[in-house]
C-alpha cells in the first residue's frame, strides 16, 4: 500500500507546493511527541486500570452532557483543545486560527508547538485559497464580457450578411463589418497599462493540432514598469480601437505569425502616412473592418481562456481536496500517538474554514461547463469535455510498433519491442565495429570515398540519435524530480511523448541505420563496387525523411507534426511568436552544428548526381556549395539571435539584447574559425583564440547565472540558489564543472589532437557528441530554473490574452 506522502507529493499541483500543507514538516514535528510519551505510557496505563465502574460511567455522562451544543464547541471533546478564531488586519487574509492547548500531555511543550504549526498551515491554505479564488472569479468575470462582446459582433455580422444576401449583393467569405476607429489619443501610458494587463499571457493558443497546450513563458517573469514609447507602439500593431453598438473597444489580436506580422506592420505604416489628416478626425474617420477571420482568431483565444480558466478551477479543487485529507491524516496521527481525541474538534474547525467550506469555486466551474458547452461545442457535453477535461487514451495490450495516438502510459508492449531494438542495435553495432577493423575503415590510411560518403551519414544519424536518447533521459528525470516540462513546452498530456517511447525511437532508429550500413559494407567487402551500393545510404535517409512528413496516423503523428512545426518557427524566425519550445529547440540546432553540416554535405552529394561518379569532393569544390556548407555554420545562431530580437520587440526586456550579443559573439568565433580553415596562419589562430575565449566566458556566464539560476552569492546554497530539486549538492557542482570543460571542446581547432591512428573525421564526432551530451546536462538544469520561476510565482495555468478591452470615451 502506497503511503499518503508519497500519494500526496504526487497528486499535488508542482507549481503550489509550497502553498500546500506543509505534511512532513508536520510529521516531524509529531515524532517529538511519542518520544518523550514513552515513559508515561506505563503510568497511566496503571491509572487506567484503576478505575472502577462508578467512574467510569460519571465521566462517560460528563462526556455525554459536554457534547450538547449549550456547552460550546470548545468544550467538545473533553476540551481537550480549544480553537480560537481571530479577525485579520485585512479582509483578503480571512480568519486566523489559533490553538490553545487546554489538557495536560506527555510534553505539552511538544503539543503546542505542533499546533502552532497546524495553525499556521491551515492559515496558510485559506489565504492562498482565497486569493486564487478571487483571482479566477474575476478572470470568469472577465471572460463572461468578452464572450458578451463576441456574441455581439458576430450577431452585427450576421445581420450584414442577411442584409446583403436579401439585397442580392455577392458576398465573399471575407466580408466584414465597419466600426468607427475612436478619435481619442492614446498616450503612451494608456498603452503601457494595456500590455500590463496581459503581462503574462501567452498567445499561441490553438497551435499545431488545434488542441489548446499549457505552457508559462520563461521570459514573462515581469514586466517593466516603464516602456519606451517606441515599444508601446511597436507592442500595438495588431490592436485596433472601435466603436459598435455604443461600446468603444480596443481589439488586440497577438502577432504569432507571419501573415498577422506583416498586416500589423502595413497597418502601422499606414497610420503614419495618414496621421496628420486622421488627427482631428470626427464620424467620418477612418474605418475598421472586422471580418470572419478576426472574430474566429478572437473565439479560439476566448475558448483557450476558458479552457486554462476550467483548468484552474480543477487545480484549485485539487488544492481543497488533497489539503483536507492531509489534515485528517495528520490528526488520526497525532490522537494515535497521544490518546486524546483532537480530531473531531480540529476537523469541525477545519470543515468550516474558508478553503473548505467557499463554493464558488465550483460554481464558476459550472458555469464555464455550461458556456464552453452551449458555445464552442455546439450543445454537446462529450465533446465539450475532450476539450475541458482531456484523457489519456486507454491502455491498449495490442500496441505494436506503428504506434499512433493510441499510447499508454506505462505501455508493456513499448517496453518489449525497446528491449528488443536495443538488443539488436547492440548486436549490429558489434558486428560493424568488428567488420570496420577488419577491413581498416577508420584507419588514417582508410578508404577515401567511404570516409567521405558513407561515413557522414553514420556521424549525422549517430549524433541526432544521441541527442534524442538524452533528451529521453531528461524527461525521465524531470518527471522523477516532478518538473513540469509539459505545461513548459506547451505540450498536450494525451500526446506527448514519455521516455519510453523517445527511447523506442532511438533504439529502432539506430537499429535500422546501422543494420543498413552493416549491410553496405557486407556488400563493399565482397567486391561490389561503389557504382552499386552508393544508392543504399541515400535511399536510407530518404525513408527516414518520409517518415517524418507520413500523413497516415503511424508512428507518433502528432509529435512528429509538431516537431515540424516548431523547426518552422524557427527558420522562420523572427517573423513568429517566439514561445519556450522554440527557442529551446534553436537552443538544441546550436549544438549540432556538425550534424548539419554533414545533412548539408550528403543532401549536396545525393541532389547533383555525384553518387554515381563517386565525386565526393565536387560540393566543396563548388563556390557555390561551399559557401553554403558555411552557411550552415551560422544559421543556428543566427536563428537563435532573431529570436531575442522578436522577444525584446514583444516584450521590450532589454536581457533579451544581452542574450541576442550571446550569440552574436558565437557567430563572430564561428566566422573566425572558417576564415582560419582557409587561410592557417598565425594571425587568423590568434584572431580564433580570442573570439573563441571571449564567446566561451560569455556563454558560462549565461550557462550558470541567468539559464540555470545558480552562482547567488546570498545563497543558503554556497554558489547555487535557494531552491534545488535534487537532493545532492555535489551533482550541481559537477554539472557545472562538466559544463566548463565541455565548452572548451574549440580547442581542438588549435591544438590538432588525435586519438592515435584513429581517423580525424572520428575525432571530429568524438567531439561533436560531447557537445550534445553538455547539451543534454544544460537541458534538465534549464527547465529545472524555470520550473522553479513558476513555482515561485504559482504559475499552474497560462493567462491567455484577451481579445477585446473596452476603452474609457474619457481616455
């Protein structure tokens, strides 16, 4: 049987633990008590036995007259206790309890001390239940204007589409109705308190598979209180001021992607060529359009808050429950321990206190049951709730490799066929290594069209998989250590993938890759020539290519829909919303740069035909594919740099500039490690070793400070910070040392080193897979620190922005 700490440590809200009851400091603070009780238990064990009848039945009458409600409630119970209920300073704390221990116990001192604890635990729930309480009302109070306000406008469409049709006008699907853009001058402070409304939103809401994720925004840990006023209006490119049926409204719809970015920025340049004339503008000013497809981004971001609202409400039921059985079990403890009986007067009080007794918490959830229903999904309860309350697919014994949507959480069919691909990647990488000794592959003196053909697509596949096998093993540690990296990433709980599935992959993956070059070079060696096999390594990627792009429900769609989607963003980059997933992922491409390369040298090879004349050096004799293959190089970092550019021009923090020069410093190191391949001479090492030192103090810099949050000199923790979800400091400190090395691993563009007679193109993986495993260690330490910023914030849901916001005519 489970133990109710380790039921309540994993039931609880990750991101509130701390506003829970504190239950094992409360069971500590018990174990004081029987220790000190042991000599007294003989005692009055014998004074037990002593009594005779008569007084017993007196104190069973005593007890029983007690009991009538003219007694009070505080002489219940033998008085035993008695709680004192006080008023707060303020009426947001509620009422204050406190204990008075009115009974003699083994260590009275003991007993006190253990209610003041309980008090405060118990005053500790209402006043965060209050607040998160008030803070969902109004957020219901909100979401019920904005959804008054849709019905409105889309009702006003309606009617000029009935009005047109009857007048026998063409209609086009974006048609739209016109509201007089309000004449009032917003000043810059105006537009400030807008953005501060929705400080931390995060717009992206029904993204990718049209099912709304959860994720906080790392870089929305506050807002400034002052913006520059080319911020604010940069920051108000896609709102819009109008006014309908007497209401003047501002609609803000988020810049997230590319088509909105550039609407918003043809808007803005044409409210600067008409200014001057629109400044005294009167009813006949300029007009908005609000067509269909504004109104439905508006809904999907009115259903998205309603749904994190829903989600909210859940957590805040989860709050009562788990906290009212943590007391009753806390209290069954303690009348074990002490043989009084405290819990049915502690418990009366508790039943009564504002967390437990308030219900509009669920009142609120029933209405936004019963809005969501009638308005987003059309009168029907099921699907309604797939929505508001998304499940975990059943638990299916049949699962077979395909695996599509149809996952389990703890699936003994996944963990067979990893058993059983990892099996064989053991196998034929055993049988590879022996073979590629036998024929001298890997040798200084080996086989020049091999090293340079086959032999990147292994070093290409060999690091993509390691990287993807890490982050397996980040996803197991952050669940053990309870980081929430799905609300992080944005990723929905019915499809993501657990590490047992991320390992399935990798191990099937390399299974499949090296079985194929076990098969090539089974070929080579039995005298086929380069003519007939040079197609089986291009043939593999190729499968491995469709399979990413399959449109059929196999093999993890949706993860693998979303991954797309994501390396999107990023190429795209700075013309979408920059959300945690993406940018961790540029984060990610920044170290596999070799990978790239080598993606980028084989796509070359395979694409201009050279395969069939074994002309592996045409791509880098080519100007043209040369300079791409540098390209490469840079891309990543350049990806990385417009990300912080489109993060400091959404939310104005200027850290955004200071880790945009991050990586700008990468690409000048980078610049100058291409400048020396081509030209080695001493000037261009000394130019290689200065950019590469000072990118490298700059990157531990942000490594350690501000991506890991350690380095706090008023730390408890010498040199990390205060909170720590790993139990041993020494695994901290480790990391952090590993770190530093592994970000020296450009020292080998100066000094040369080989392993003995290994090949250099071996050496040069060596080192590239050591980068993605000091990426993979940078991983869990990233989103533990943001974590950790969410959990001191009590951030469990986003704040999604709201469309519309009504503006004062005084403004």
């Amino acid at each position: 049987m489970v133990k109710f700490s380790k039921q309540f440590e994993g039931q609880l809200v990750p991101e509130w633990k701390e506003a829970f009851v504190d239950y094992w400091q409360l069971k500590k603070d018990l174990k004081k008590i029987p220790i000190l009780n042991t000599d007294n238990n003989a005692t009055n064990k014998n004074k037990n036995k002593n009594k005779n009848k008569d007084s017993s039945f007196t104190n069973d009458l005593i007890s029983s007259i007690r009991k009538l409600p003219f007694f009070g409630p505080q002489r219940r119970e033998h008085g035993v206790i008695q709680v004192h209920t006080k008023l707060a300073q303020t009426l947001s704390k509620g009422d204050l309890y406190e204990t008075e221990v009115l009974e003699q116990f083994a260590d009275t001192e003991a007993a006190a001390e253990f209610f003041a604890l309980l008090d405060l635990q118990l005053n500790k729930v209402n006043k965060f239940f209050r607040t998160k309480e008030k803070e969902f009302v109004e957020r219901g109070e909100s979401l019920k204007k904005q959804m008054e306000i849709l019905i409105e406008l889309k009702a006003a469409l309606k009617q000029h589409h009935d009005t047109g049709t009857s007048s026998g006008q063409t209609l086009k699907e974006d048609e739209s109705i016109s509201g007089i853009i309000s004449c009032d001058e917003e000043s810059t402070k105006d537009r400030t308190e807008q953005e501060q409304d929705i400080e931390n939103s995060i717009d992206e809401v029904n993204k990718n598979d049209g099912q709304l994720t959860d994720s906080p925004r790392s870089s929305e840990l506050g807002k400034s209180t002052s913006i520059k006023r080319e911020d604010s209006k940069s920051k108000s490119l896609s709102e819009r001021v109008i006014n309908i049926q007497g209401k003047s409204l501002k609609i803000h719809i988020p810049l997230t992607n590319p088509t909105r970015t550039f609407s918003a920025i043809s808007y803005l340049l044409r409210d600067d060529m008409i200014n001057q004339s629109s400044k005294k503008c009167g009813t006949d000013g300029r007009k908005l359009h609000i067509n269909r497809t504004k109104l439905k981004h508006a809904e999907k971001m009115i259903r998205g808050a309603f749904i994190e609202l829903y989600k909210g409400l859940g957590f805040l039921k989860t709050y009562r429950n788990l906290n009212m059985l943590a007391f009753v079990k806390i209290l069954k403890k303690f009348d074990k321990v002490t043989n009084k009986q405290v819990l049915p007067i502690y418990l009366r009080v508790v039943e009564s206190s504002y967390f437990n007794s308030s219900d509009k918490a669920l009142k609120l959830a029933d209405d936004v049951e019963k809005i969501f229903i009638k308005h987003f999904a059309e009168d029907d309860k099921k699907k309604a709730m797939k929505y508001l309350k998304p499940a975990q697919k059943k638990e299916s014994h049949a699962v077979t490799f395909f695996i599509g949507e149809f996952k389990k959480k703890e699936s003994h069919a996944v963990t067979f066929f990893m058993g059983l691909f990892t099996g064989c990647f053991l196998a034929l990488f055993v049988g590879y290594v022996i073979m590629a000794h036998i024929t001298g592959m890997y040798k200084p003196q080996s086989d020049t069209i091999y090293m340079e053909t086959i032999y990147p697509i292994l070093s290409m596949f060999s690091l993509m998989f390691l990287h993807f096998f890490l982050y397996g093993c980040n996803i197991f540690m952050w669940r053990k250590t309870r980081v929430n990296y799905s609300f992080i990433f944005e990723l929905a709980q019915t499809k993501e993938l657990k590490y047992r599935d991320v390992f399935l992959i990798c191990t099937a993956s390399m299974s499949a890759v090296v079985g194929v070059l076990v098969l090539h070079l089974t070929l080579v060696a039995k005298g086929y020539s380069y003519n007939q096999t040079q197609a089986i390594p291009g043939l593999l990627l190729l499968v491995f290519i469709m399979l990413l792009v399959c449109p059929f429900n196999i093999i993890y769609k949706s993860s693998r829909y979303r991954f797309i989607c994501v390396i999107r963003n990023i190429i795209l980059s700075p013309l979408y919303k920059v959300v945690m997933l993406d940018f961790f992922m540029a984060d990610q491409l920044c170290s596999q740069v070799p990978m790239l390369r080598n993606l980028e040298y084989v796509a070359c090879y395979y694409i201009t035909g050279s395969y069939k004349t074994q002309d592996y050096g045409y791509c880098m004799r080519t100007k043209y594919y040369r300079d791409l293959a540098y390209a490469v190089s840079f891309l990543p970092y350049y990806w990385r740099a417009m990300q912080c550019a489109r993060r400091w021009f959404d939310e104005g923090h200027k850290s955004h500039l200071v880790n945009l020069g991050k990586y700008v410093s990468a690409m000048l190191a980078a610049g100058a490690k291409v400048a020396y391949e081509k030209e080695k001479n001493i000037g261009w090492l000394c130019l290689v070793v200065v950019m590469s030192s000072a990118a490298t103090v700059y990157q531990l810099y942000w490594d350690f400070v501000k991506d890991w949050g350690l380095l706090q000199c008023h730390s408890k923790n010498p040199w990390l910070r205060n909170e720590l979800m790993l139990r041993r400091k020494i695994y901290y400190y480790f990391s952090m040392g590993l770190n530093l090395v592994l970000r020296l691993a450009w020292l080998q563009t100066v000094l040369h080193y080989n392993f003995g007679s290994v090949d250099y193109r071996v050496t040069g993986l060596f080192l590239a897979a050591l980068e993605v495993i000091r990426r993979g260690q940078w991983n869990f330490y990233r989103l533990e620190n943001e974590h950790l910023n969410n959990a001191g914030k009590f951030r469990a849901v986003k704040t999604v922005p709201l469309p519309f916001h009504e503006v004062d005519e005084q403004d």
